[in-house]
C-alpha cells in the first residue's frame, strides 16, 4: 500500500516522500547490520535510514526511512525530482525485495535442516546492490579475498574513480573504468590480474560486447553462460550477480567459503562439506536457494 504524503520544491526541484507499508515480516534493522558491512553505504542508524544512489538519466540521492515494524513494516521514501517518483518507488521495491514472500519463505524453512537459523533471522530480506553492473564489478574485486580486505578495495576503487553526490557514492562509469590503467588500480593494491579483469568489463560494456541491462528478461543459466565467457569470472561471480544484482530466488554458490563454513558449523561437522553434501541438502532447500544462501552467510556474520 502506498500514499504520499508531501511534495515541495527546494532549488526548483519538486522534493517528495511517500509512505509505503507492505507485508511483514520484513526486519529493516537485519537490512541496515548487513548494509553496514560495506563502507560506501551511508546508513543513518537513529533514524533507521538508508541512503542510496539513483540514476534515470540523472543522478541524485534517494532515501528509505523505517517508520514501523518487523511484523507491520512501513517506509518512508524520498527523492529529489517528482517526475522520477514512480521510477525511484519501483527501484526501491526491487532493491529491497518489498515484494518477496518473506512468510512464505519462512514457512518453506520451518521444517528444514535449517529452521533454527530461519528463526533467529526470521525477516531478513535479500537486498540487492545499486545495480547490476555495481554488482558485477563488486563481485570481481571481493573474488578470492576476506570480506574485510575486500570491502576497503572496492571504497578505495569507488572513492577514487566515481562520484560522490551528497552523502552517496555511484560507481565508477564503464567508460571511465575502461580508460584506467592497470597501474592505477595496483597503486590502490589491486592485484595485476585482478585489475585487469575490472578493466575488461568496462571496456566489453563500451565496446557491446556485454549488455548487463539485458539480464532481467534473462534465465538463469543464460546470465551464468554470458558472465562465465568474461576473463576474470567465474561461478561464484556470476552467482554473486544473479544473487545481489538481480534478486533471483533460487542461487547457490556452492564454492562460497562462507557458505561452507556456515554448513560446517551448522550441521557441527569437523570438516568442510563437499559438494555433493551441499548439492543433497540443497534439494531440501529448493526453490529458495538464496535465502539459504543468505540466511547462513548471516549466521556466520551474526555468529548466531
């Protein structure tokens, strides 16, 4: 359910909120620990407020306020320009997953292997990434590396090479991207290789070979097919892309060591488990794999 409920003009430009309630469960305090994991986005913890990147052509700064509850959840949304309102609600929608069954998949849980991590982190949505391409160029930098580590390369890349606007960064452009030298990235400690591969998705992006804004009408094994042809992805990217840059439901990377070691402590193994564990459990998990995914991801986060 959505009305507004103000619009003024600051600068000449028509400023407006709208008030969103949707289904609950939904747990905005579980979105904001997770988004706080990454240095570029900027969370206002009091207020319950995230603050993200918008571009339609024009870039501005786009807010999502908490007002409610994990069972009763209702939003406050702003943006600067009154003409993208309608755009800016059906990103923030699709960004959030305010449409995902959250009960529904829940339910699916209850009786699973993993029903005591379901429950803790009952209402924990999937949130995806600014975008598909911000996604793709993530997931190349966190390949192979600690979480920490990881996130100080990627604020380094964006800080260095996109813009800010306000309090929000945007990503660097793919034709920037594709005019850097490999030099400039290992001066941020970018491996050669590793900078190369960043280099190359712009320059595939500039040049045609790759149209990211094509894969929302895309199945699955298509995405992983086109990604996979890149220099420098493989699976576990590709899932990463599918999974936060698209929002799909049922994506599991199997060789994530994160995944493993949730699975591991999880099911008090006193060993990683092997694909083939992974690939039988997952049958039980099915069709919801990325809440699989992701509920275990955050019960080694959490450590709950």
């Amino acid at each position: 359910m959505i009305h507004a409920i103000m619009a003024k003009k600051v600068g000449g430009n028509e400023m407006w909120q709208e008030r969103v309630k949707i289904k609950g469960p939904y747990a905005f305090n579980r979105v904001i620990e997770r988004l706080l994991i990454d240095p570029l986005n900027a969370i206002d913890t009091e207020q319950m407020m995230v603050k993200m990147p918008f571009d339609s052509g024009r870039r501005q700064m786009i807010s999502v306020q908490s007002i409610g509850t994990k069972d009763d959840p209702e939003f406050i949304v702003r943006g600067s320009f009154k003409e993208d309102q309608e755009k800016v609600l059906n990103y923030v929608f699709e960004h959030f997953q305010w449409d995902s069954p959250l009960s529904g998949i829940n339910q699916h849980f209850a009786q699973s292997s993993l029903s005591s991590i379901f429950e803790e982190h009952s209402g924990t949505p999937l949130v995806l990434e600014s975008s598909v391409y911000s996604s793709l160029i993530k997931s190349i930098i966190h390949q192979q590396l600690n979480m920490a580590f990881a996130s100080v390369l990627t604020y380094r890349f964006v800080t260095s090479f996109g813009e800010r606007l306000e309090d929000v960064w945007f990503y660097p452009t793919p034709d920037v991207v594709a005019s850097l030298k490999v030099e400039e990235l290992r001066a941020l400690q970018f491996s050669q290789r590793k900078a190369e591969y960043v280099i190359g998705v712009g320059e595939r992006i500039v040049q045609g070979l790759l149209n990211v804004a094509s894969f929302s009408s895309l199945e699955d094994e298509e995405i992983k097919k086109q990604l996979v042809s890149i220099r420098g992805v493989g699976p576990w990217t590709a899932e990463n892309v599918l999974l936060f840059g698209l929002g799909r439901l049922n994506v599991f990377p199997m060789a994530d060591i994160g995944i493993q070691n949730a699975i591991k402590k999880q099911f008090k193994m006193d060993r990683k488990p092997t694909i083939q564990e992974m690939e039988l459990w997952s049958k039980e998990w099915n069709p919801y794999l990325s809440y699989a995914s992701l509920y275990l991801w955050r019960s080694i986060e959490t450590g709950k």
